[in-house]
C-alpha cells in the first residue's frame, strides 16, 4: 500500500513520517515516533487513555487518523515537563496518590490540561464533567479530582 | 411511586493469602559493589505499590535508607519463587521472606564491618543513614558504601541472604471439616447508605462509612489510597459490573468496554475510610493484607441497603435496575 506522508508538532518538535493510509494518530505516535505516553487500552474511544490535544482541542488519538493530524500542533503527556520540572498537573498527580497502576493517567492528565488551558478555575463538577470520557481501575477517582482541583490552585497562586 | 432510603450494613473476616498445596514466597537480597541493596522477587507490583513496601521492608531491616534499595521483580523465569500476588498475599508472604533474607544479608555486613573496625559483629548497630556504628562509641564508624567495597575487593565476601516463607498446608479433620486455612485475618466493616427509585429500579448510593482493620499500615498513605479506591470498586461490583449479565444464558453480554459498566467521575458516592491497625502476630512488621478486601464489605451492605428502602432481597450480582423491579413486582404480586 502506498504510503502517505505526514508532518506535525509534536510537543514544540517538528516530526515527518511516511504512514500507511489508515494508521491512527496513537500508532503513528507510539510505535511510528516513540511517544509511549498516549495508552491503547480499549481502541474504541471508550476509556480515554489515548487522549491527546491537538490544536488546543482534547482528542482520542485511536480513533484520530493520522493523515488528518497534517500540519497539526499535537501535545501528550511526554511534553509536559519542561526541563526537568514536572508540570503542576503531573506534580499534583503524585502528590494527591492519584496514579495506582498509571494505565490511565497520561490521559487523565491530557484531560486534565485540557480543562485547565480553558478554565483555569474550574468547580468540582467541572472537573467531573472533564474527566468523565476516561476509565480509571484502581483510585476510585476521587484523588485524580483532588489532583486536578489542586493543580488549578497552584497555578492560580502562581499567576497571582 | 417514590424515591425509597435504605441504609445497610456488612461486616467481614478476610484471610490473607491461600490454602492449597502450601502458599510459599521466595526472595533473595544482595548488596551492590557500592552498598544499594537489591531484592530479587518473582512477585509483582500490580500498581498497588509492593516494590515501595519491600523497599521498606528490607531497608528496615538492613538499616539503610530507603532509596538504597532496589526492587527486582523482572522474571518470574529466573527469579526465587513466589506463588503470585494475589489473595491479598504480597505483603504478607514476600514482607516475611524479604525480612529473612534482609536479615541474614545484614549478619554479613556486620561481619565485614567488624573486620575493618576489628570488633566484634555483635557490639555494631545501623543508624539507619547508611552508617554502621560501634555501640556506644559511635565515632568509631564504618559507612556501608565502604563495607560493601571492602566485602567485594578485599575480604571476598557476598553481602547477601535467602528468604523462604511458608504457609503449610492445612488439611480438614476428617470428622469435622474444620481447618486452619489462614493464619492471618483483616477485618472490614461498612455502612452504605441509598435512595433507590422504586419505579425505575435505579440506585444511587448516598454515602459509603468503611473501617478497616488491617495490621500495621506500612505506608499508610498508600494504604488510605488502596482503600477509597478499593470501596468504589466494591460499589461497582455491587451495582454494576458484569460479563455475564443472564448468566447461565450468555445472549446479551457485553463484548468490550462499551458494554461494561463502571461508574464513572461523576457517580462517586461520598466515602470516608477509617483504618485499625491491629498488627498481625505472623506479619512483617504487623501488618496484613488489606487487598481485595477493601472492595468486598461494600457489596452486602448495598445489597441490606436496598431491602431496607424497598424491602426485596437481591442476591445475584449485579444489583441491577431489572432485579430490583423484577423483585418488587414479585413482591407485590406475591
């Protein structure tokens, strides 16, 4: 089959790659580019932990073609720490225990930023309502909720 | 037609680890040329944080920091033998046989340091910092970085021990049936409270209360953590999950994630955890297995819950819409 080819940022880099036509963004970023951080775990946009932002939006990336992706400004979770520094969400995650197995958490966390990047502030049920497109085994939620509530606090003292 | 509140409550024994042929765990511990302790297991962390909890084990053990040990559960193929983590065991089994092997490491290392210090083993204590000291002369001190580089370059010596943890196996009296399969029991209590719409079946669960007496909390945060996950899980189990929701019948199961429930963010009942700690005589350093025990007391006391705020019995799992309707009109029928 004849393959395409595809450029975008990814996390602030530039990638180009030839792809069979047909190959979803999470294939392409994990086994093509060797960002791990996006998890297959249902493969039918069920459980959220592919979730990446793509131009600012929050996507499944299973069920995101890559060629559509052409041009796109991607992040994920391998981007978030910035020379070394972990970033407030990921921080927050440790702190509060709200990472057990860790399957879901780079799309918790995806989720997470997604919500933040429109609202800073956001109320419990918002983030509720933010996280509600991801499956979580082991924590029973409520610590990722206190993690991201946590993190939206810290960044609010940052900036004040 | 109204919406009906029940409360319910469960209480449970849960044994820690399993009786069937013997419930042994093997581990090795050595040190490195440079004094980092590594443990070798074939047991393995499930995300519920063994690999921490052995890391503190043999730490306390040997008397180093923490951060000297490493966890080595890479290859059940080539690692000492574990039966497995499951039946709440790890801790348990693998604690006791990492304290062994931790142990006799020790002994060894204590050798080497009297040798350079030429005391005697027995007048040496740890402080815990990476240091061996003399008994009440603790300027005369040796650090474990230079004890294992003497065992290894000088005295050729391996700091290192064997652990084997046993539980036999307990056979029933033949004229009672009556056996031994646990020697070390948890505890849990819960009381859930629900509203349950008796026109559509549906049941919010209001609030889960769960004590859980569980031996020492090695690291009690990590505990708190397996526990409110643990009790959501066991919400779910109550009122959710299944595979088979006809079973015997197998028409209508669901096929992937899409058909299996689970509640989501937004149907978290209000927990609260409270824990015991009742060290274990038989555990390492008291402690017990709260395991898969954290989501079981939840699943009775929903199901007294929902015969308390509409009076039907369900007693298979799920506790389903469909039950509790096909119930009340057995009930009203009846």
């Amino acid at each position: 089959m004849a393959k395409v080819p595809v450029q975008f940022t990814l996390n602030g880099s530039e990638k180009a790659e030839f792809i069979e036509s047909g190959t979803t963004l999470l294939h392409a970023l994990r086994d093509k580019i060797g960002d791990t951080s996006p998890k297959g775990g249902c493969h039918q946009g069920t459980c959220g932990a592919c979730s990446v932002i793509i131009d600012g939006e929050l996507r499944l990336s299973c069920l995101t073609l890559a060629e559509t992706c052409d041009g796109a400004d991607i992040r994920t979770t391998a981007g978030l720490a910035e020379g070394g520094v972990l970033h407030p969400l990921q921080r927050a995650f440790l702190d509060a225990f709200a990472t057990q197995c860790g399957f879901c958490t780079p799309g918790m966390i995806m989720a997470a930023k997604a919500l933040l990047d429109r609202t800073p502030n956001p109320s419990r049920e918002e983030v509720v309502e933010a996280l509600s497109g991801n499956i979580c085994r082991c924590t029973g939620y409520e610590p990722i909720i206190q993690a991201v509530l946590t993190a939206a606090r810290a960044d609010s003292q940052n900036a004040a | 037609m109204a919406i009906r509140r029940g409360r319910g409550v469960a209480a449970i024994n849960y044994p820690t680890g399993m009786n069937l042929g013997g419930d042994p765990t093997q581990a090795l511990v050595h040190s490195t040329p440079t004094g980092n302790f590594m443990v070798t297991l074939s047991s393995v962390d499930l995300g519920q944080g063994m690999k921490q909890i052995m890391a503190q084990i043999c730490a306390e053990t040997i008397g180093v920091p923490t951060d000297r040990v490493i966890i080595d559960t890479a290859d059940t193929d080539t690692g000492p033998h574990c039966m497995g983590t499951f039946a709440s065991r790890g801790t348990h089994r693998a604690g006791n046989a990492v304290i062994q092997a931790a142990k006799e490491a020790r002994q060894v290392m204590l050798e080497v340091a009297a040798e350079e210090l030429e005391v005697n083993a027995s007048d040496l204590e740890t402080d815990g910092q990476g240091n061996i000291l003399v008994k009440g002369a603790p300027q005369k001190s040796i650090s474990i970085f230079d004890v294992a580089l003497s065992a290894h370059f000088k005295r050729g010596r391996s700091i290192s021990g064997r652990g084997m943890f046993l539980i036999p196996r307990s056979y029933p009296e033949k004229e009672t049936g009556a056996m031994k399969p646990s020697t070390c029991y948890a505890h849990a209590c819960t009381v859930a409270e629900v509203e349950v719409d008796d026109e559509t079946g549906e049941v919010t669960v209001l609030s889960v209360k769960n004590v859980f007496e569980i031996g020492r909390a090695l690291n009690p945060k990590m505990v708190e953590q397996q526990l409110v996950g643990g009790s959501w899980m066991g919400i779910s189990h109550a009122l959710y999950e299944t595979t088979e929701p006809y079973y015997p019948n197998r028409d209508h199961g669901g096929t992937d994630f899409n058909q299996y429930l689970m509640p989501g963010p937004g149907d978290l009942a209000e927990t609260e955890i409270i824990v015991l700690e009742r060290p274990s005589a038989d555990g390492p350093f008291g402690a017990k297995g709260p395991g898969e025990m954290c989501a079981n007391p939840q699943i009775p006391a929903v199901a007294n819950a929902v015969f308390d705020a509409v009076g039907v019995r369900i007693d298979t799992l799920p506790i389903t819409p469909e039950r509790i309707l096909r119930a009340l009109k057995a009930q009203a029928a009846g």
